[in-house]
C-alpha cells in the first residue's frame, strides 16, 4: 500500500481534502524513497531493498503490544523519533525536537491520529499507519506567548475527546515528552499520566527482517561516505573540512541528519568528546571520528575510526593505543550473544585499566532510529548507573572503545555496529579498523 492508495482521513469531521493535498506520491520524499540508482547500487551490493510496509506495520503493532501490556489507553508522541517509529512520517525533525508542534496519538485498540504542524497534512498521507491527519495545537512560549495556558485548554480537551472515544475508560496516557503546562492541562481533564519512555524504548529494540535490511542499506551508505572523508583525509585538511566530506556523502545517499561533530585530530583526541574545529590535521597525527549519523531510510548507523594522517608509520605510542582500542572491541564483541545478560557482559568485558588511560562512556548501547537502549556500562559505573538486561535476537548494538593514556598523548576511539542473531552476532559494520 503505497501514499497514492491509501488517503489518512484528514481533518475530523472537516469538508473533503482538495485532490492536490492527497496525491502527493510523486513529491514526498518518503514516498519517492532513495530513487533508482542508489536501489541499483546497493542491490548490485547484494543488498535488499526493506518493505517500508511490512516495516510500519511491524512497528506500529510492537507499539501497542506494549501500551496493552501496560494497561494504557493511547500514547501521545512528541519525541521525532517517537512519532517516526509509530507514523513513518517525518517533519523537520530537528526543528521539532525543540519546537513541541507536531504529535501523535496512537491508541491501543483504535486509529492513530497524527497532529501535523502548519498546514503540512500533505507530507503524511504516504504512511498507511496513519488513520486521520488533524492541524496540530501548539501551546509552547514560542507560538502562544502568555495565552499558553489559555490555548493548551482546548489542546487538552481534544486529546481527552480521543481517549474517550477510542479507550476504556479510564484515561490511562502514556506520554514521552510534555512540558509542566501540558501535564496540568491533560491532568485537569482528569487523564492519568504513564511514562512512555520505557514503553518506546522497549518497542524499539527488536528490529523485523526489513528494518535490518533497511539499516544494511543505511550501513552500505555510511561505508561509501567515510570512503570518500578517507580519499580527502591529507596534511592540511581542516577537521570541519573532513567533516563536511562525511555530512555530504550521508545526504546524498538519503541520510537524514548526523547528531554530533564528533570528529577530532592530534591532541585533541585524548580525552574525547571534541567536535570539529578548524584545526588542521598534520602528517604523522591521529584523526578520529564517530559517525552518529542518521541514514538511509532513518536507520542509525553509528561506528567509530582513527586514521593516521599522512603516509608513515604508527609511533610505538599511537600503536599501542590502537592496539588496545581494537583488542576491547575483539574481544567484547564475543560476549553480545543471543540470551546474554548485560550484567553479564559487564562482568566478562575486558578493557585497559582505567587508572592509566581515559575510556569511553560505555562499552556498548543499542541503535535503531538512534541511540537506544539498552547501554552497557564499564564495572566502575555500575553501582551508580548501570542496570541489568538481556540481548534478544534482532537487537543492533555499537561496542565501543576509546583508549587515551591519562599521561598524555593521542587517543584512539574504535566503534563497530552489529546484530544480535539466533546464534550468535554478525558485524553490520564491514569498514577496516586499521590505522592506515
């Protein structure tokens, strides 16, 4: 079922759609997809093409599966990522990550309505998991000023007229992201208010067949792009020069966004966690970077290299580092296993002694849409942040390394992306770890 068969309702209880705002098959940028050539170069790649259908109508049941089990009427989404998982649909995602515009409603046993911002009904209407298209209320500072409060009234009612109709009664909502304003409101038309944030993260950890093969596709792009950052990796590139190699071959291939800068050279890759700047990175130095990049088809594929700059030869220190970064990556990739316990794998994981050198966040995190759960901590973490989980079959997960000595000296970070199988793990990430 593609944008042109199937037509959301738009509008409740409105007059019919002119015909220009339905058939917008041919212009949306979901419904045109990746376009031809770059189909033909990942299936000459050997890759398939994921059913965004059969994806939608996966994510959209996973969902509701976890708002029926924990005994919630509706969820109510403002998080992008959120709103992408349950809708397929997408609106100036960044924007909206801190513009509170455009929401979903997506009931247990009943439609799901999307709330689309500024008369933007028309970029919805390819999603088949979408029921109704209804004109968002915003009640943020922004758009409302000092009637916010004023205009969150009939915001509220509105939500509370679905629950209604569509629950059972009890106006149990789970919510993921919602100001004090819009909690007072929805409280005040009596809605009982869950956390959606557990709900969401769970929903999203197991991927279906076609989300792999989507993120395969996403992963293939990510590859060719970092290709092209290596061919234009040379004395005297800036690090934002480098960068913008890299943001350039993920838009082209159908990326969507890249969440950090995390691209640094030199002395500034011990500690890590700097972004790009406008240093220039010099013959015999260490460049490293983490791609946190949002793909092809929204896939997150987020992996990590470090590269000599130049054509020498690793100092006995760079080497050392390397050594120790690809060594904590070899061997705790072995413990992400089908049935393993993170507590487990936090247990049995190796890395450098953190008296002597500078580490990494975590040893490893999930991804899907973006980061997500679960996260793996380092023993030293535990007591205070860590917290017990299993590895199911089709979750995706980024191990981690960085290795910095505290002494002093340049840092490696190392990242590889793989699937948790029936039988044990498959690398997604095919990239060379070497430093040359």
């Amino acid at each position: 079922m593609n944008g042109l068969r199937h037509r959301p309702r738009i509008g409740a209880a409105r007059a019919a759609p002119p015909e220009w705002l339905l058939d917008h098959g041919d212009r949306n940028m979901h419904a045109l997809g990746p376009g031809p050539e770059l189909e033909a170069e990942w299936t000459a790649a050997g890759l398939r093409l994921p059913d965004r259908s059969a994806i939608r109508r996966y994510r959209l049941e996973r969902v509701r599966a976890q708002l029926r089990a924990a005994g919630c009427d509706a969820a109510l989404l403002y998080d992008p990522l959120n709103v992408r998982y349950a809708t397929d649909t997408t609106n100036m995602s960044i924007w909206t990550m801190h513009n509170a515009v455009r929401y979903a409603f997506v009931a247990a046993d009943g439609p799901v309505v999307l709330f689309e911002f500024s008369k933007g009904e028309f970029l919805d209407t390819h999603s088949e998991a979408v029921d109704e298209i209804r004109p968002g209320i915003s009640y943020i500072y922004f758009y409302a000023g000092d009637r916010a409060v004023e205009i969150s009234q009939p915001w509220a009612a509105e939500i509370a007229e679905l629950l209604d109709e569509h629950g059972r009664g009890d106006r149990r909502l789970a919510v993921d992201r919602l100001d004090l304003i819009g909690v007072r409101a929805l409280e005040g038309c009596g809605i009982d208010l869950v956390d959606a944030d557990e709900l969401m993260e769970e929903a999203r950890v197991v991927k279906c067949a076609d989300e792999i093969a989507a993120m395969r596709c996403a992963v293939h792009a990510c590859e060719a792009a970092i290709g092209e950052m290596r061919a234009a990796f040379e004395p005297g590139a800036t690090e934002m020069g480098l960068w913008s190699v890299l943001q350039a071959g993920n838009f082209v291939r159908y990326g969507e966004w890249i969440e950090t800068r995390l691209l640094a050279s030199g002395p500034r890759t011990n500690p890590w966690y700097q972004e790009a700047s406008s240093r220039r990175v010099r013959a015999g130095e260490l460049m490293g970077f983490d791609t946190d990049m949002i793909c092809a088809y929204g896939a997150c594929v987020d992996i990590s290299r470090t590269w000599l700059c130049g054509d020498g030869r690793p100092t006995p220190a760079q080497h050392d580092v390397w050594s120790l970064a690809a060594e904590q990556i070899e061997r705790n990739i072995e413990l992400h296993q089908p049935g393993a316990a993170v507590r487990d794998i936090v247990d049995r994981a190796w890395y450098p002694s953190l008296e002597d050198y500078n580490c990494y966040t975590v040893l490893s995190h999930g991804a899907g849409l973006c980061d997500e759960y679960p996260s793996v901590f380092t023993r030293e973490r535990w007591r205070h942040q860590g917290y017990d989980a299993v590895l199911e079959p089709g979750t995706v997960m980024c191990v981690e390394a960085f290795v910095g000595a505290k002494s002093g000296g340049e840092g490696v970070k190392l990242e590889e992306q793989i699937l948790i199988t029936d039988t044990g793990n498959e690398r997604l990430s095919t990239y060379r770890l070497d430093l040359v």
